[in-house]
C-alpha cells in the first residue's frame, strides 16, 4: 500500500511549467475583462440594441456600458464581503489540521514555555491558541 501510495501520490518539481502556469493563470485576469467586454459588446448589438429601439427609445450603448460597469465593480466587492472570508476560513482550518509542521511547532513552544515562562504567560498563550482552536472548530490534537 505504501508503494502505491508513493508512485501515486509522489509529486514532482517542474520549475519552468509551474512558473508557465502561474503566468497564464495570473494574465487570465486581463483576458477574461476583454472577453466579457467583447461578448457584452456583441450581445447588444445582436440582441439589446433592436429590442431597445422599439421599447426603450433611451437606452443606448453608454447606458448599456454603465451598466456593465457596475456589474463590473459589484462583483469584486460581493466577492470580498462574502466569498473572500469563507474561502480564507477555509483554507486556514485545512492549513491547521492537516499535519502542518507550523502548528506542531507552535504546540513544541508552548511546552517550551511551560517549562521556562512565567505561568501567567504562559497561561494567556495558551487561552489564545484555545480561542483560535474553537473559532476553527478543531479539538487539540497534541
């Protein structure tokens, strides 16, 4: 089984198409804001424009691009009020409590402290690491 594990689960160091990948990844960004100008662009000269010529005499492509824009910048801001905290959350409960050696030296400190520290001090560290223990939801594993 340990076999297994190491041919399946072995990760391998690629520096150049990792790099590669985080430069397309992060140029995507650039893409994808002229993609979703261009198809809106598109969409209301094909479909908005005629139907807004009949029923809505004031609605034009400033108004079209306005609205857009707002769309544009609500996101971000929808996404940092609600979407950023839980994605944030998230990753630091997976970070705490899948073997991360930062927490397993975090709990090596505190015994370090108990034996060296004045206990009062040692006490206040301890009520932090438990305050952000219940937050995450996780029990003390050490």
């Amino acid at each position: 089984m340990n076999r297994i594990k190491e041919i399946v689960l072995r990760q391998y160091t690629l520096p150049l198409v990792g790099g590669l990948k985080s430069q397309i990844s992060g140029s995507m960004f650039y893409y994808g804001m002229f993609q979703y100008l261009s198809t809106s662009i598109t969409l209301y000269a094909v479909a908005i424009a005629p139907w807004a010529a009949i029923h809505l005499d004031w609605f034009n492509i400033w108004t079209f691009l306005g609205g857009l824009a707002v769309i544009f910048l609500a996101i971000p801001l929808l996404n940092f009020k609600f979407m950023f905290p839980s994605e944030v959350g998230f990753g630091n409960v997976q970070a705490y409590i899948h073997n991360n050696p930062f927490v397993k030296d975090l709990h090596i400190i505190i015994k370090k402290l108990d034996n060296k520290a004045d206990k009062a001090d040692f006490q206040a560290v301890l009520k932090k690491l438990g305050k952000i223990e219940t937050k995450l939801g996780i029990e003390d594993e050490l």
